[in-house]
C-alpha cells in the first residue's frame, strides 16, 4: 500500500481555498502559505509568510502541521515567485506593457499575483535591472500569460557573475 505522502501535492506556494481545521485564526482560507509535504514528525505543515524582500515572500518561522489529506487537496498551486517574460501584451487600468517584457511576479499576503516591470535606472552606474517595490495586481488568469525565465544568481566571492562560455 502506498504512502500517504505520495497523495500529497509537490512542496511549493499555494493559496488556501479553506481555512484549516483546527487552526481556522492562524491559517485562514484566501492566504498564500508555503506547503511542504514532509516535515520533522513526518507530517504536512504550511508555513506561513514571515517577511517580503525584494517583492518575494520568504517563509520562516514554525510550520502548522495537519493531517487531513482532504485539506491538503484543498489547496490551490500557484506559480512560483520569481521572473517571466509575456508571451502577450498586458493591459490594465492605467497602462499597458509590450509583448516579451519582463517583470517579476510576486504576491499579496492573501495570495493575489502583482506584476512588476523591470526598468533601467536614468543614471547607469552599474549594468543592471531595477524592479520598483510597486507592482500591478493582476488577476489569476493573466498568469497564463507568463513564461519563467532562468537567471543566473550571483554568488558571494563571485564579481565575474559566473561563466556562461
């Protein structure tokens, strides 16, 4: 017989369609959790967002953990925070952006996807790429629309930024 972890989603974000039994307050339904489907004990948990940087949500802290498999089927998977390019033009109140633009998508703490653009700075002192700390709230549709990107990360002792040749 297999396990029960195996019935169980990948470990990712996810938004809450219901509020988890026996922890209604702390984790209500419309929130966006981080899930894992293992933990210490052996069972599921979601934890909680703790703190945004740079508009991704990082999650720290104790994980809730549950036992009902039900609930963890409950929950709705949402695309990973991080960068994409549109495959289409976006519009929406107040503006529009261009065909392969690349933004960032991040999250409210109720789980509503927010676009951000990224921008060249005016002064140019190093060769990067500005995403302001203000974004467009997009509906959940509009993420069909997003194609991830794969960028390198810089790493500590690394000024080249890596070998790409």
């Amino acid at each position: 017989m297999a396990s029960a972890k195996f019935s169980l989603p990948d470990c990712g974000i996810f938004r809450t369609t219901q509020a988890l039994p026996g922890h209604e307050e702390e984790v209500p339904a419309g929130i966006l959790v981080y899930f894992h489907n293992h933990s210490d004990s052996g069972l599921p948990q979601v934890v909680l967002p703790d703190h945004c940087a740079h508009n991704r949500w990082h999650f720290r802290g104790p994980g809730v953990a549950f036992r009902s498999l039900a609930w963890a089927a409950s929950l709705q998977k949402i695309p990973a925070q991080g960068f994409y390019f549109l495959k289409e033009e976006l519009a929406f109140d107040g503006g529009s952006w261009p065909r392969h633009t690349l933004t960032q998508l991040g999250y409210t703490r109720r789980a509503e996807p927010i676009l951000f653009i990224a921008q060249e700075r005016a002064v140019l002192q190093e060769n990067d790429l500005f995403f302001s700390d203000r974004g467009v709230r997009v509906e959940p549709e509009v993420l069909d629309i997003l194609v991830p990107l794969v960028l390198h990360r810089e790493m500590p002792g690394d000024p080249a930024g890596g070998d790409l040749g």
